[in-house]
C-alpha cells in the first residue's frame, strides 16, 4: 500500500518507501533539488537505508566508479561535476566527537555533507540543514525529512513542488 507524501507543515516531509528502488528514487530526487550548499543528516537505525539512498544520490550527482562505505574511512570524498567535492560521512564506529578532528572537516569545498549517524558527531559538524529520518516498518521504510534552515526549506519545497516522491 502507498500513500501520497503528507506535508504535515513547511518544515516536514513525510512518506513510505515500499522498497529499496524507492528509497534510491528519493535520494535522487533529493540530488535533483538539492542547494548549491547543504548539509544532510541521515538518521536510522542499522539496515534502515541509510547508505542506499546516499550511494544513489551521489550517483545521481554524476559520481562515477565504486561508492565505498565509510563505515571503516569516516570519510569518502567525491568531486562534483558542477564543481567542489561530496563528502559522505558515517559516524557509526568513532567513540567521541573529538575524533573527527583529524579528517579535517574544515578543509575543503565541501557544496553537499551527507552524514550517517550525525548524533555521533554532535558539535564537530557543519550545521544541518535537513535531517532524513528512516525508519523499519514492516517490508519497507518510513521517512520524515525535517527541514532546520532557510536552505532545508527552500530543499522541502523543491522537493514537494517536483512532485515526484515516492509515495
Ligand atoms: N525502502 C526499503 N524497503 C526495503 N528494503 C530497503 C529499503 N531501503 C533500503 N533497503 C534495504 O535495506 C538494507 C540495508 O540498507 P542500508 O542502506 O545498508 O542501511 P543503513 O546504511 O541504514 O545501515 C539493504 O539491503 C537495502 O537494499
Ligand atoms: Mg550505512
């Protein structure tokens, strides 16, 4: 069963995704409609889908060759067609926000942050500007997007405005 994306009011998005091709349909409509500069949070619990939907949205920004996870580097950098670098981080093994001090998150022309368990990095990260929440929920996902910027908002809106969401 599917049902329409539901804008519960200018800041949330939400909706099912039936399976993985869903999923990676969402994280390219979110590289379709994504700002020149932004920041995203990906958060869910092992298995949720996390990294489907940032291996297809990178995809999706023209990045080619392997989509390694940074379960085990952190940091996996990618550079843009359009120009500065993706940066796809996973959080899940450091043991304090302290140590992302040594991959040198300031250094760089960072236009996208996609981050898997962002709790992990609290204080050492770029302010969000959206927050993707997944969910397991039966044989699918649920989603919220949570805008928290001018920049996530204006993200929403393209995203609920292009009308192709998966349900
Ligand atoms: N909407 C979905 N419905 C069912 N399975 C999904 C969905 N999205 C992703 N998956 C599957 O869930 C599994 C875990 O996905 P993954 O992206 O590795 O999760 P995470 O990075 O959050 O740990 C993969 O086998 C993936 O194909
Ligand atoms: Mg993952």
């Amino acid at each position: 069963m599917t049902t329409a994306p539901a804008a519960t009011d200018a800041t949330t998005l939400q909706g099912w995704l039936e399976d993985s091709a869903a999923t990676e349909q969402l994280g390219q409509s979110l590289a379709r409609t994504r700002p020149a500069q932004a920041m995203l949070e990906l958060q869910g619990d092992l298995g949720a889908g996390k990294s489907t939907l940032a291996r297809a949205l990178l995809r999706a920004l023209g990045v080619q060759g392997a989509i390694r996870s940074p379960t085990y580097t952190l940091v996996e950098r990618y550079p843009l067609e359009a120009g500065g670098e993706a940066w796809h981080l996973d959080l899940y093994r450091i043991g304090h926000a302290a140590e992302l001090d040594f991959l040198g998150l300031d250094e760089g022309d960072v236009r996208l942050w996609l981050v898997e368990w962002p709790e992990r990095g609290a204080g050492a990260l770029p302010p969000m500007d959206l927050r993707l929440e997944l969910a397991v929920d039966g044989l699918g996902r649920r989603y919220a997007l949570v805008a928290h910027s001018a920049a996530g908002r204006q993200w929403l809106a393209r995203l609920a405005a292009a009308n192709e969401l998966p349900g």
